[in-house]
C-alpha cells in the first residue's frame, strides 16, 4: 500500500470503519512512514478540535418560545391521519390496497351474479302454463305468476313476440330454484328435431300471431290446459302496434298441434266466454296460414325445463288431443337435459268445433 | 407516564391528533442537539437560537405529513440543516462572523481555569471560523459525525446519499477542515 492508498483512507482509518486487513495494511505503513504518520496525527487533531467543541445551552425559555408560537399555528393533519389516529397500521400500503380491491371486485362479481340468477329467474320462474304446477298448489310460482298477468294492461297483452315475463319478476328466485329442483325425466320425445337449436330466450309463456293471453292464471292454472285454452282467450283485443312480426317469431324447440277436449265444466264458464266469439272468429281468420288444416285459435310458447318435459307433454295430453307433434331427437334431448336449458315449446290450439 | 417515556413516534401521533402539548415533550428532548447543530453552523448564538425555532417550528406545521418513514430525529436534523444552510448564505452575503458571545459562559462543561479558559476560547474560536468557512455539504458531514457523532448509517439517512459517498465526502471535509485549521493556527500563531 502506498502512501497515496494510505492518506485516501486515512479518514476511514480513523473512523475504525475498513475491515481488518485495510486497518493493518494502514497501521503498517503509518509505522513506516514518516510524512503519512504526520497526515494522520493532524487528520485526528483536527477531529478532535470538533469534539471538543462544548455543548452550547439554548436561550434560557427557548422551549417555552416555540411552544407559545406552535401553539398559534395550526398544523395541517390529513382527514384521513386524524379519523385513523388510533389505528395502528401494521399492513402496507400497497397489501391494503390489494385487500381492498379484491373486497371490491367479490362486491362486483356477486352484484352481478345476483343480476344474472334475477334474469334467469325471469325466463324460467313463470311456469303456469305448466298443468302440474298450476295444480300444485304449494307451489308459489304458479300460484304468483298469473295474478301479475291480469295486472298487466290489455295492450300490454296484446299478442306480441315478446315474451310475457311480466310474472317472473317477483318470484324470479323461487322459480330458478324450483327448475333446480324438479325431477328429471329421460322420455325421448318425438322424432329428430328438425327445429334448429336456439338458445333458451326470455319467456315462459309467449304470445304470437293474433292470439289473445289468458288474462288471469286462475283460469289457466285450476282449469287445467283446456280450460286455459278456451276461456281467457278473448277477452282482449291486441293493440295494432303488438302485431306479430313474422321476423321476430321465435323458432320452437318442439312444437304441437293440440285440439281441445270439450271439457265437462266447459258449461261453466260459456257465459264467461260468451262475449268473445267476435274475437275468436278475429283470431282464426288471422291464423289461417297455419301449418295444420283446421283453424288455430290460439299459438302458446312455454318455456319448459327439459328435465320436465316429459310432464309437460303428459299433462298437456290430458287437457287436449295432440294431433301433431315435432319435437326433439334422442341426442338433442340430452344435450338440453345435459347443459339444463329450457326448451322453447309452441302449442298451437285448434278449435275444438272442427273435430 | 413520565414524558421520557415516551417513544417520539407516539408524540408525533399526539400532535397529528391535535395535542399540540406533546410537541413541548419533542422540544425539550431535541433542542440542545438542534441548537448546537445550527450554532455550529452559523457561528452565531443569536441567528442560531432563531434559526433553531425556526427549525421546530417549521417541524410543527410540517408533522401532519409526517409518516414515521424515517426517525422523527432524523428528519428534524434534515429540516435543521436546510434552515441553517439558508440562514448561513444570507450571513455570508454579510460577512461571517465570530462567536460573538462568551461560550465559556453558556458551556456545561467543567470549571476551567482563567488561563485555559482563555485558550479554548481562541481554539474554539479558530475551529468555528474555519468550520463557517467550509462549504455548506462539507461543514454539515463534519458536524454529524464528529460533533453529533452519529453513525455512517445515520448520517447517510440525514444527508439521503449512500454510506459510501458519507465516507468520501467526509475525508474530504476534513481534509478542508485541516487546512482550515492549519491556516488559522498558523496565522494565530504568527500573530502571537
């Protein structure tokens, strides 16, 4: 080490602060060396001329001076400093941070998962049309729904493509729950689907064409399906603006042709209907062009799980006669059944006066 | 709860939440070691005891942002050394002066004798004179470490530089200094 590397490190030396091999390196050389040696003793009296320097008293009151000034100034404390004074944060920032955003984005995710079940609760809760669950009298979907139809407006019920949801809305939950839960059936029906695949839309119950709604589920739901073939049909006129339009109507995934089945109580509710032949024969002029021959009274869409087709199909064969029927392939069947979609059902009703 | 038991960091806490009285407790612990800090780098007891209320003054309105990152003590060293060295171009521009007061009367140190006494007064006097002639950066790394006898470590904490440039920057301070110093006490003695 020469004298250069000495007295550049001589302060280090001093401080006691290079490692052991330096120290002894330096220590040496200062041995030896005459002129470093001086450095180095002026080096640590000049130090020491600093270290000795006394410490000086403050102005006598120097605290009590400050503190009558700081106590006429006022300090800026964040809001936030104060309204957390007591709380003593042991987590960074950037941890609380990440703890709050994903608090967050589970907020958001169940927000929306709630939004979607209360959409799917739409399509699928409103299963009056269903005999099994109108008879069923536990069952509060069935027993809810169609008192909201008879809520709604005659324009509102008119014959339109859109779907008549107006039931679901309150009981959305429940019905989506009931779908769940209801039993599976593994019948094939029908031959192989000639109807192409569509996704479940927003219906439980649509009205198409000139076809009139039932105005209250009671009639539809106790009376079985004959009764809510016939009696409510026509009670309301449709607005011209509800009009079918032959580009919305939706493509069914299976599809009947039933004819009514006079039913023993019919009598009862004639005079009910009594005062609707005038839209009935509005109505059968409208449907003329439906594929079956006689005269279609009235086309009705369920939206059925697939799992409960198969009671659907029989209890629709109990309230009338089915003189036709497309309906899904064995494969199709059990990809609906499989991926738990509704299937889109068209019904139409011919005049039982035809037979 | 005496207040000497009580941690910096909680006076802090106090002050953030409006007791401007725990400031008193921080004043009191701080304020010889701030004073001589200022003191020795302005030479002057007047400007130092004023710049020194400054100091703490300017740390009272500033603790609200104050986030205990670092030690409440070394951020008070900082904002000491920004006030002194602000007040200490505006006494340059007036010429540097000597200690004007007595120190012998304000030391807390042992009784000394008339002659020695005289003495450390001229010694004193020739290490403040070439401590108020270093610059600013050189005189501050002086202090903190010889004076204050801090650590690297917390000198580096204080000057915000690593410990490497602490060390260098302090060989060359008192390298200045021991010229400083060389010349003074030549001169004195010449004088003599």
């Amino acid at each position: 080490m020469n004298c250069q590397e000495v007295q550049t490190q001589l302060s280090d030396y001093l401080d006691q602060s290079l490692d052991t091999i330096r120290l002894k390196s330096i220590e040496n050389h200062l041995l030896s060396c005459i002129p470093c040696r001086a450095e180095a003793e002026s080096l640590v009296d000049c130090i020491g001329q600093i270290r000795d320097l006394p410490m000086v008293e403050p102005p006598p009151g120097f605290a009590q001076r400050v503190m009558a000034h700081a106590r006429e100034t006022e300090i800026q404390v964040p809001f936030w400093q104060r309204l957390f004074f007591n709380v003593k944060f042991t987590l960074p920032v950037q941890a609380s941070a990440v703890v709050l955003i994903a608090v967050f984005a589970v907020l958001l995710y169940q927000r929306e998962t709630g939004l979607q079940k209360s959409d799917r609760g739409v399509t699928t809760a409103p299963l009056p049309p269903l005999p099994a669950l109108t008879q069923d009298k536990t069952n509060p979907v069935a027993d809810a729904a169609p008192s909201n139809v008879t809520k709604l407006p005659s324009s509102a019920r008119a014959n339109n493509t859109r779907p008549v949801n107006a039931p679901a809305f309150k009981n959305g939950a429940q019905a989506a729950a009931q779908s769940v839960a209801a039993a599976k059936s593994e019948k094939v029906v029908g031959d192989a689907g000639e109807a192409p695949r569509r996704p479940p839309i927003q219906a439980q119950e649509v009205a198409t064409g000139l076809e009139p709604l039932r105005p209250s589920a009671e009639s539809f739901g106790a009376g079985g399906v004959a009764g809510n073939l016939e009696q409510p049909l026509f009670r309301a006129p449709f607005a011209a603006d509800r009009a079918l339009s032959p580009f919305s109507d939706p493509i069914s995934d299976v599809e009947f042709v039933v004819r009514r089945k006079p039913p023993a109580r019919r009598d009862q509710k004639a005079s009910a209907a009594g005062d609707t032949f005038s839209h009935r024969a509005e109505t059968e002029t409208a449907v003329s062009a439906a594929p079956q021959n006689g005269s279609v009274v009235e086309v009705r869409w369920f939206n059925v799980p697939a799992d409960r087709y198969e009671q659907f199909r029989k209890e629709l064969m109990a309230e009338a006669t089915i003189e036709s029927e497309k309906g899904l392939g064995s494969a199709e069947k059990e990809f609906a059944l499989k991926s738990a979609r509704d299937l889109l059902i068209k019904v139409m009703v011919l005049s039982p006066a035809e037979r | 709860m005496g207040s000497d038991s009580i941690s910096d960091a909680t006076c802090v806490r106090r002050i953030q939440h409006g007791d401007t009285d725990a400031f008193e407790i921080l004043v009191r612990r701080h304020e010889k070691v701030i004073f001589n800090l200022v003191y020795r780098m302005l030479g002057d007891y007047d400007d130092a005891a004023e710049t020194a209320q400054e100091v703490f003054l300017s740390a009272y309105r500033a603790i609200g942002k104050f986030r205990g990152e670092a030690n409440f003590s070394t951020w008070l060293y900082r904002i000491a050394i920004n006030h002194a060295n602000t007040r200490r171009k505006t006494v340059n521009a007036r010429q540097h002066r000597l200690v004007p007061i007595d120190e012998a009367e304000l030391v807390s140190e042992t009784q000394l004798g008339p002659a020695e006494t005289l003495e450390k007064k001229e010694i004193r006097e020739r290490v403040q004179q070439a401590l108020n002639e270093l610059e600013p950066e050189d005189a501050t790394v002086i202090l903190l470490r010889d004076l204050q006898d801090s650590p690297y470590e917390e000198v580096a904490r204080v000057l915000n530089v690593p410990v490497g440039t602490v060390k260098s920057r302090l060989h060359r301070a008192r390298q200045a200094l021991k010229s400083r110093l060389a010349l003074h006490f030549y001169a004195g003695r010449k004088a003599v």
